[in-house]
C-alpha cells in the first residue's frame, strides 16, 4: 500500500450503508424470532388439531357406545314386553277355552283384554259373535249387547285413527229400509262413488246396499272398485256383509299394489233404519300384524323405487 493510500480519508459511508450495519443483526434477530413463533403457532395448531380429533373420536365412541346401549335396553325391553304378551295371550286364550264355568261379566272381561292387546294381530270377530250369541240368551241382554258393541267401537276407532295416516277415507249414511243412500236435497241415491288418492294411484269406490237386518245389525254392501292405470281400466267389485265386529285393520280387501279398502259400521239405528259407514283405503303397512304383502308386491316396489331418476338440482 503507498504512503498517499495510507494518508487518505477513509471512504465516507452513506444513510444505506448505516441502515445495513443497523440492520444487519436486527434482522438475524427478527428471523430468528420469525422462526421461533412459526414453530410455536405450527405446534400449536397440531396440538389443536389432536385435540378436536381426540374430541371427535371420544363423542363418537361415546354415542357408539350410547346407542348399543339404547339397543340393548330396547331390545330387552322387547323380550320382556313380549314374554308378558304371550303370558296374558295364553292365559286369556285357556280362560275361555277350558272347562270351567265362567259368567258372561268375566267372558266379556277376558275378551276386552284379550281386544285391547291384540286387536292389531288377531282376527277376534269369531269371538264377538261367539260371545254375542250368548248374550242374547241372557236376561241382562240389552245392557251386555250394549257393552260389547262399545268395545268394537272403541277398537274400531282405535284402528281408524292409525289408517287415516297415511289413507284416504268417505263417510255414508245408509237407510237399511230402502236400501239407499240419503242425499242432502231430501232425494236418496241408489249407490254412492267417491275418487280416492293414496300412494299416487287413485281409485274410484261405488258403494251400493244389497240388504239388510237388525238382529244383528248388519248391512250387505257391494263394492266397486275402478282404477285407470297405464292406458286401461280394471274393475273388480266384493259383496259382503257388514257389522260392528268388522275391523278394518283385519277384515278388509286386498287391492292390487299393497294396498286395502275397508268399510267400517260406524252406528246403526234399527229405529230410523239410518247407518253411518265410513270407507277406508289405505296401505298395506297400516293393515293388521297378520296381513303381510306377498313377496312380488315387496319385489315391484323394489324395482319401481330402483328406477325412479334422482332428481337433479336446478343450476
């Protein structure tokens, strides 16, 4: 190095040159700091995320474990429910057939126990009018007559409130003495129709009086079934009689799909020669325990669900 080297001023730093020497340590420091935070907010969030995950796995086994749980109890509960059914079934069932005397009060009894706990699976007219015959042997006969129809009425009532879920219902009055139907102008009909919709497939019911008598109250109906389905029309058409011991869950027509029509007897005033029925069409799910749906009606409901298209949202 020369002397004239030596001798000069050292070179003067500018205002970017300080910043630098300033900023320098500052910013290890700050990248430091950066990376200490960075650290501590990713822990942080994995920590977290452990945390809803654990959450989330614990809340699954315990409604896991809830709900087996809720199964067993339910299930349990079942068995026991239906161990006292059998029980009570069988113990009714013995009572009227076995060989020991009974009055009409205890076979009225038996029967109302035997109606309110499986009139939903038993086919108890037989019974009734078993019973009914009875009664009119007996010097309390109007009293027990009375009783028994309340307990069908009740039943009926019970059953009715269940189908008109989920089906379609009319009610008519009937004169049994002209065979007719009653219309609001003071006129009588010789038949009633009435269009039903349950499921999407409507029917058209006719109801016509064929006869009738008042010991017991009983009415002959024909009724009239027409169903436009796929470019035709089917008509079938059931004669039967009718009394306050027909329940619609169990005495009741099989329709074509799953599905069952049922006239009830609602009230009979062998006076005036007035009834009131009410016509029920509903679904094969709402019939009785006893009434299942045969295995190609399960199979073409099946299919027809499979090729219903899905509906697609609107863009």
């Amino acid at each position: 190095m020369s002397a004239e080297d030596r001798d000069a001023p050292p070179p003067r730093r500018d205002t970017w040159d300080k910043a630098s020497i300033v900023l320098q340590p500052v910013g290890g420091l700050l990248t430091a700091v950066a990376v200490a935070l960075l650290g501590f907010f990713t822990s942080s969030y994995l920590r977290e995320n452990e945390r809803i995950a654990s959450e989330r796995q614990e809340r699954m086994q315990t409604a896991d474990t809830n709900a087996r749980l809720y199964s067993e109890l339910i299930s349990r509960r079942e068995e026991s429910e239906s161990a006292l059914r059998k029980d009570m079934f069988t113990s009714i069932i013995n009572s009227f057939l076995g060989a020991g005397p009974q009055t009409l009060d205890q076979r009225i009894l038996n029967l109302e126990l035997l109606v309110y706990n499986f009139h939903e699976s038993l086919n108890l007219k037989p019974l009734f009018l078993h019973i009914e015959r009875q009664i009119r042997q007996s010097r309390e006969r109007a009293e027990l007559v009375a009783r028994l129809e309340r307990v069908a009425e009740e039943v009926a009532k019970k059953q009715m409130l269940v189908i008109e879920e989920g089906g379609g219902t009319f009610d008519a009055t009937v004169n049994s003495k002209t065979l007719s139907f009653p219309l609001p102008d003071g006129s009588e009909a010789p038949f009633i129709a009435r269009d039903l919709v349950v499921d999407g497939i409507k029917r058209n019911f006719r109801l016509e009086v064929l006869g009738a008598q008042t010991d017991p109250e009983q009415l002959q109906l024909r009724i009239t079934v027409r169903t436009d389905e796929g470019g035709r029309t089917d008509t079938t058409a059931t004669e039967f009689w009718l009394g306050h011991f027909d329940f619609p869950m169990i005495d009741n027509i099989r329709l074509p799909h799953d599905q069952r029509l049922a006239v009830v007897l609602n009230a009979f005033d062998p006076g005036s020669g007035l009834a009131d029925v009410t016509v029920a069409y509903f679904p094969g799910k709402y019939a009785g325990l006893r009434e299942k749906p045969y295995y190609d009606e399960v199979l073409a409901k099946l299919l027809a669900a499979n090729r219903t298209p899905t509906p697609t949202k609107a863009p």
